[in-house]
C-alpha cells in the first residue's frame, strides 16, 4: 500500500501540522506533500525536509512566507501534484488540500479540519475585519466567491471525509452535502502533568487574531479589575490587545513550551471565547488539571464538561464571560477527573482509530 499525505502548508506548528505527523508516524513510508513548508518547522515536527515535496509557490517571492497572498493560485497549485503512483491519498484539509487530483482506482481519504473558514461561515468577518472595500474589496469578494465554487465542486473528489468534531461534520454535511466520521485529533497529553495546586489568576492563549475573541476576554477581566488575567500568544493583533489591557491583565506575548504549560498548570481556569472548530488548547488546559471556562459553542462542546471539567458561557460578549467567571468562583472542580476527562483524546487513540479507519477503507476498496 503506496500512502501519499497532503498538507496545505507546514510553515508553523499547529494543530493540523500535528495531525499530519500523527498519520505520517502511523504510515512511515508515506511521503509528504505540501504547498510550501519551512525547514525550521519541518525540523520541529520530525520531518526531512529533503524529502518534501513542495509546489512551485515555494519557489514564487515570499511564497513561504508571504504564502496566503498566494490564495488565488492554491487550487491550481494542489493539482499540479501527480499522484498517479500511489493507492491512497489522506489530504489533511482546512483550505485545498482535499483538491487533489486522483484517478478511480486510487483512495482518497480527507481528514477536515473545516471546510474554508474564511470562504464559507467566516467569510462576512473576514471582510469587515480586514477592512477590505473599494477595488480591494470587491476583488477578495470575488476571489472568494470563485474559491466557493471550487471548494464544493472539489469535495467530490474525496472518497470518505473524516471530520476532527461532530460540529465540522455538521458543517461538511451542509456545505458539501457529504457525510463524515468524526475521528478527534492528537493531543499530546503525556507532555502535560496535572497540577492541583493553583494560584490566582485566570489564564488564556492562542494565536492573537480576531475570531479568537481575546480582546472580548480581556474586556471582562478590565471590568473586573480585582482578578488577574494572563494572555499568552503573539499574532496580528498584539499590539491591540496590549493597548487595550487594564492594570490587571498581563500580555505576555509568545510562550515557550514548558512556560505556556506552567502557566496552564497553575491558572485557576484557562478562558476560551472562539467558536472554534475543535479547539485543541482547552484539552491541553485540562490535561493540566485545568478547568476550562468557555463559550458553549463549537468543538468547545465536545471537548468540555460543563459542571464537570469546566462551566460554558453562552454568547461572545464580555458580559456573559463576566457571568461565567462568577459562577465558576462558587463552584469546585476536581482536577484528577479533569485530567481523566483529556486523556479520552490522547495521541495513541487517534492513531489507533486513524489506521483502523484507513485500513478498513482501504480493504473494502480493493476487497481484501
């Protein structure tokens, strides 16, 4: 069996960069396709990055790190990979990598982790929040509306699609029309200890961009000026967040590792406004034994317990997470059975429930 995985770009250490080393360690032969990658990042997640096939986006000004200018040229890029040689193709997808061109005979396998955000749910906000108007606007607007076209259109090129949550398989359904088996991804909870001794403070982090919502989190702890708060995470909207930033709230830019994972393991709760997709930084809260305070939405649904490992506001506003933050403060929480409840999403059950998924597909193909 001659595996082929596809991974939009490996530029950074997130999530589905995660997921895409998960699958390579379950298939160690496969090889590795992507749109452009970074040595630094290959380095980190394992990789050889010889042996990387990259598109000639890698090769255009800035491609690999200017590479989402490059938006337009995606979905022609992804099918310029010839992958006639091989018998499955997994595509780990949040943007084209489930375009790729495939022939009968070949399996093609989607791990999705959204459909594109930016195209689909997120395309309104993405809009007024890039401030995008005029000839600019109307150009995003129709790079995205062609982007839609062959983003449904391409989906039909997936033999099965595995979503990373119940709530994307929701979304595949109503944008593809497509059924999906949802398979949680890897966290790596080995690497987090739970800690029952907590200081005070209340804790957040993630990539500073605004469909985070951080700026909504530290809006309430601004007005509740008797908690600390601690902002872990550097991006675009840094500079913002730390000007808006009362006397109690501390943001700390990027965190190393073993720093991000103190101050998770020490934080009376860890605070989470996105709607996100699955949401892979709460469960990493809770290996610490960590208490998750969180809007009720999304994957946070999946991946939280309220009452048990957590408590859940219900919309994106500073008020309902003042509310929340109040009711956690009257209630206690039990930091073994949080790190229980973080452990059922751990590395070796994906990889277990990846291959079975995979080799089952895969035998009824070819009826072995």
């Amino acid at each position: 069996m001659k595996i082929a995985i596809i991974q939009e770009w490996l530029v950074s250490v997130g999530g589905s960069d995660k997921v895409v080393k998960a699958i390579s360690e379950v298939f160690p032969e496969a090889d590795i396709y992507t749109l452009v990658a970074d040595r630094k990042t290959c380095d980190e997640l394992g990789f050889d990055y010889s042996m990387i096939n990259t598109s000639f986006i890698q090769k255009l000004p800035f491609g690999r790190t200017k590479h989402r200018a490059y938006l337009p040229l995606m979905p022609y890029a992804v099918e310029q990979f010839d992958l006639r040689g091989y018998d499955v193709v997994i595509s780990s997808s949040h943007a084209v990598a489930k375009g790729v061109l495939t022939n009968a005979d070949q399996l093609h396998i989607c791990y999705c982790h959204s459909p594109v955000r930016y195209a689909w749910d997120l395309y309104h906000d993405y809009i007024h929040d890039a401030g995008l108007k005029g000839v600019k606007g109307f150009l995003a607007k129709y790079i995205l509306h062609r982007l839609r076209r062959w983003d449904m259109l391409s989906s039909f090129r997936v033999d099965y699609f595995v979503s990373n949550s119940n709530y994307i398989a929701r979304r595949i359904k109503k944008i593809y029309g497509r059924d999906a088996t949802t398979i949680y991804p890897n966290i790596d909870v080995l690497s987090f200890e739970a800690c029952a001794e907590k200081d005070d403070y209340y804790f957040t982090s993630s990539r500073l961009v605004g469909y985070k919502k951080i700026d909504l989190i530290v809006e309430a702890f601004n007005r509740m000026p008797d908690k600390k708060l601690l902002v872990g995470g550097d991006g675009p909207d840094f500079k913002k967040i730390r000007a808006i930033a009362g006397d109690n709230v501390s943001v700390l830019g990027y965190l190393p590792f073993d720093e991000l994972k103190s101050r998770m393991q020490r934080a009376r709760a860890f605070v989470f406004a996105a709607d996100e997709d699955f949401g892979m930084i709460p469960v990493e809260a809770q290996a610490c034994g960590t208490p998750v305070i969180a809007l009720g939405k999304g994957g946070s649904l999946e991946t939280v317990r309220d009452g048990v490992t957590g408590l859940f506001f219900n919309e994106q506003t500073a008020d309902s997470i003042i509310d929340a933050v109040k009711r956690f403060e009257t209630q206690s929480f039990d930091c073994t059975e949080i790190r229980r409840h973080a452990e059922k999403f751990s590395e070796e059950r994906f990889k277990c429930e990846i291959k079975d998924f995979i080799i089952d597909k895969y035998n009824k193909k070819y009826n072995l």
